[in-house]
C-alpha cells in the first residue's frame, strides 16, 4: 500500500507593516502590550511576542507566524467573551467631557 506524502508546508507569511500593526493590537488587548501599535517590529513588540508565545504554550521565538497570529485572535475572543459575561465594556467608556464657554 502506498504512503500518502505529508502535505507541503504552508506558505510563509508576508509580514508587513499591517500585520505588524494588527499583532501589536492584539498583543495589547490580551494584556501583552507593547507600546501605540506602530508598524515597527522593534525590541518591545519583540519582549511581548516572546512573553506571549511562553505563556501560550507556542514554539519560543520572536518572530510573527501563522500560529501567533491564531493564538492572539483566539485569546483576544476569549478575554472579549470574559468581558461581557463580567459585564466589563469591551472598549472603555467614553467620558462626558464637560463644556465650559470661554470669556472674552
């Protein structure tokens, strides 16, 4: 009986400016930030990518792939559904900033 080949490794990631961008957003609501999101792959976002692939139980490294980014979107569903069931805002509040009318 003939062995089925092993399917071919997914394609690499293109890791862009955009990508960069939606892993630091993401890194950030599930309390890994590191820092504005930028689009710069730098140290910071380098120390969180490392601190969440450990605690994620992922491959260690720096580097953002395929499973990064599936891990962050399914921790950041999960901290989102904790959210509404502990009736936390999934966003913070927006506050009334108060008018004041300035004088001549």
């Amino acid at each position: 009986m003939p062995t089925v080949p092993p399917p071919p490794p997914p394609e690499p990631l293109v890791v862009d400016r955009k990508v960069i961008i939606r892993v630091q957003y993401l890194l950030e609501q599930v309390g890994y930030g590191s820092g504005n999101p930028d689009g710069v792959l730098g140290k910071r976002t380098k120390q969180s990518i490392v601190a969440f692939r450990r605690g994620a139980g992922l491959p260690p490294g720096d580097m953002i792939d395929e499973r990064l980014i599936e891990a962050l979107e399914l921790a950041n569903q999960q901290q989102t559904a904790l959210r509404r069931t502990e009736g936390v805002p999934a966003a913070a509040p927006r506050v009334p900033v108060e008018r004041v009318p300035l004088s001549n």
